[in-house]
C-alpha cells in the first residue's frame, strides 16, 4: 500500500458497495453518528476519506471465533 493511499477519497458509490448498503441507508448512519462523516469537495461534490472507512471497518471486526 502506497503512503498516500489512506488519504484516497472515496465516492458515496464506493462506500455504498463497501458497506453493502444503499445511499439512503449510508446517510441515515452518517446522520445517526454510527458512521464516518464525509468531506465536501466542492459544492456538489462529497468524499469519503478511505482512512475513516477502513477504521470504521476494523472497529466492525469481530475478534475470536
């Protein structure tokens, strides 16, 4: 992995296929505080940073079996 590549920017695309959800269900999460919020761009534009999906994604990890 490239030094830069957790400051990637993710689209709410990208993130709705990572998080296996549709747009309204990320949005209720970002709203509800149980996910990441994202970054505007630019006036119409909104980014996920990639670092604050993976964290997310690791605090989901079960540990053990």
């Amino acid at each position: 992995m490239k030094p830069d590549d957790q400051d990637r920017l993710l689209s709410v695309k990208a993130v709705c296929e990572i998080k296996d959800c549709s747009r309204i269900t990320l949005w209720r999460h970002v709203k509800e505080g149980e996910f990441p919020k994202p970054r505007r761009i630019g006036k119409r534009n909104i980014k996920f940073l990639k670092s604050d999906v993976d964290a997310w994604l690791a605090s989901r990890q079960v540990v053990g079996g």
